[in-house]
C-alpha cells in the first residue's frame, strides 16, 4: 500500500433523474446502478466502488429527493437523508438542463447543513445550449450556497469526471481499504438481477405502472460457468399484469430477453432467467411490507 492511502464514503444526493446513477456507472466504469429516463428510478443505497492505487472511493447512490405523501417515498427520502449524513463527502448533483424549483430547493436546503462536505456537481453540460454559467439553475444554487466548490460535468460522456475524481480522491481522509481492490459493488446476485429486471420493466412500461413494480428473486442456482434465476415481478394491481405482461406474453418476453442480456454482461456468465408477474395488491401502501423492503 502506498505511504498514505486516502479512502472514504461519498453520497451522490439530488432530485429525481438529476444524473446520479449513470454518474456512478461512468465512474465506475461498470454498469453498478439502474438508470432510466423515468424520475424515482433507483430506490435503494447502492455502492460503486472506485479503487486507484493511492485511493479508494466507495460512491453510495441514492434516491432521488423529493418530498411526497406515500410510504413508499417517504421510505426513499429517508435512505438520501440517512446517506448525507453518513457519508464523508456529498456531491450534490443538479441537472443544468433543468429550470430551478420547489423541488431543487428542497434539496438545497437539505445539502446546506452539510457544506462542509459538499461539492456541487453541475450535471449535463452535454445537454445545454448556453454557458453552464449561464444557466437558471447555476444561479439560483450557487447564489443559496455560495461557499460550496462546484464543478461541471457531464455522466453521459464522461467530460470533467477524471478531474472530478481527483479532486474527490484529494480531500478524502486517509483511511483503509474499505473493499477488495477487485470489487465494483456490495449488491447481492439476487439484488442485481431484481435491479436488472426492474431496468427492463422501467424501459418497456409507461406511466404508474413503473412504480407500481418491485421484482423478488425466488430461486437461484450459481456456478462458475451459469446463473439459473426464476424471479417474479409484482405489480400493485390486476390492471397493471396485463401490462406488464402483454398481448400474448410479448412484453414480459422482451423484458425477460434484455435483462437476461444485461446480466450476461454483468456476470460473464450464461444466464437463464423465468420470469412470472404477480399481483400483490396495494404493496406500496402496506407500510409493514415496505419497511421489510428497506431493512434489508
Ligand atoms: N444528456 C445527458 N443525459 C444524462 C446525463 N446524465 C444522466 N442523463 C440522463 O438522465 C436520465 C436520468 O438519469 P439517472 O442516472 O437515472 O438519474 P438519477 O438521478 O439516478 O434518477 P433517480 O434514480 O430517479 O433519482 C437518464 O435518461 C440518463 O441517461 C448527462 O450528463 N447528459
Ligand atoms: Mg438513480
């Protein structure tokens, strides 16, 4: 190990779809976090991990912040907040592309007793037709939190994420080697393939039925050489199986295809999936089943 090795936690906090997860994969440089277009995508603390000779970052993706009256939100906001504080270091994602708003302010305020420990990334610079100075919401967040160090990035393409490493890797407390040097992620086989499968639901169904959804692995059988997983997919109501499952089995056939290509890929292995829908009604207003959900 070099003389002084630098390690720590980093929470990547900020509104919905503001860029947190596809940050982390780039970073990564492994597919760690489900991403979609869709706001409320990832749900759970999940850790990527970046180990350099002289540094280990161990980045903690969380659900986007906003406030709003459901358990299962209220379950979410709760894993930002919990992250914020426990991390060593926050980076505080806003999307450039994006206007200021009630919902940007909430994480302002949220982000302002930790400044500190802060640093404001300035996401999608990739998508903006003017200065990222220029910018409505580059004013609005740096003039309510004008001590905080920004940057400017962009996840989809990577501009600006080395120097952003560094710059991280430099301010990190010395510490140990929290992970293996070989490892990108702490997820479960189970927790990737649930993830992996609710990416493919996110990507092929519209409207609540996205998050309507929660996938649950039943069964799993790992070798050196094969994953067989059977899986279910619950949905929220009858309505939404149909969906979920189209006209003659066509979606759940697509869905069950592209996950099972994205995990050959994440485990380099040959994947056999089985997927089945079933209804659980009302789940995310079962507050008993939710916080089993989120305990781990
Ligand atoms: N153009 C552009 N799009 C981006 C960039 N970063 C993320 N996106 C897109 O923004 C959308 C949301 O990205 P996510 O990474 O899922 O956002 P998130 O903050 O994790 O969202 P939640 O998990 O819902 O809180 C996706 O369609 C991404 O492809 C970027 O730098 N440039
Ligand atoms: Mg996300």
């Amino acid at each position: 190990m070099a003389d002084s090795f630098k390690s720590g936690f980093v929470s990547l906090i900020g509104r919905p779809s503001s860029g947190k997860s596809t940050l982390m994969n780039t970073i990564c440089g492994f597919k760690v976090s489900i991403v979609s277009p869709l706001p409320q995508t990832t749900r759970f603390a999940v850790r990527g991990v970046v180990t350099e000779p002289n540094y280990q970052i161990v980045f903690i993706d969380t659900p986007g912040y906003h406030k709003m009256e459901s358990h299962l939100n209220r379950e979410l906001t709760t894993v930002a907040e919990q992250t914020l504080r426990d991390g060593d270091l926050v980076l505080y994602l806003v999307d450039l592309s994006r206007d200021f708003g009630e919902e940007e302010e909430a994480v302002v305020n949220l982000v302002r007793p930790y400044k500190e420990k802060a640093i404001i990334v300035f996401n999608k610079i990739d998508n903006i037709t003017t200065k990222p100075q220029e910018c409505n919401v580059f004013n609005e967040v740096h003039s309510r939190l004008p001590d905080i160090p920004y940057v400017f990035i962009s996840a989809e393409n990577g501009n600006g994420i080395k120097e952003m490493e560094e710059r991280i890797a430099s301010i990190l407390p010395e510490g140990p080697l929290y992970y293996p040097e070989e490892y990108v992620t702490d997820q479960s086989i189970p927790f990737r393939i649930e993830e992996t499968v609710r990416e493919k639901v996110f990507e092929r169904t519209k409207e609540e039925v996205p998050h309507s959804v929660y996938v649950k692995t039943d069964n799993l059988h790992v070798t050196a050489s094969k994953i067989k997983a059977y899986a279910t997919i619950y949905v929220d109501r009858e309505s939404q199986k149909g969906i979920v499952v189209g006209k003659n089995g066509s979606v759940i056939k697509e869905i069950g295809s592209a996950a099972r290509e994205s995990l050959t890929e994440i485990f380099e292995r040959n994947v056999q999936l089985f997927l089945t829908v079933k209804v659980h009604a009302n789940w995310k207003k079962d507050k008993k089943f939710v916080d089993k959900m989120f305990s781990d």
